[in-house]
C-alpha cells in the first residue's frame, strides 16, 4: 500500500510565524556586526 501521494508535508514554521510575518525586522544582527567589525578585519 503506497500513501506517498496522500499526504502533504508541512513546514515546521508557517510565514506568519515568523518575525517578518508579524511586521517586525528579522531577529539576526548580522548587519550590525558587519558595519561594527574593525578596519583591519577587511
């Protein structure tokens, strides 16, 4: 008995579970660290 085609997998987190989702920016810094780095990282 194959079921393969009956069952639809979901994802673990939908869109409007996501920070984005709620209209706020997105949890990760990484822009900040980035602008932060020191001038002789390049």
């Amino acid at each position: 008995m194959d079921l393969s085609d009956d069952f639809v997998i979901l994802p673990d987190q939908t869109a409007d579970d996501t920070d984005a989702g709620w209209g706020e920016r997105a949890a990760s810094n990484d822009d900040r660290l980035f602008a932060d780095r020191p001038p002789h990282w390049g």
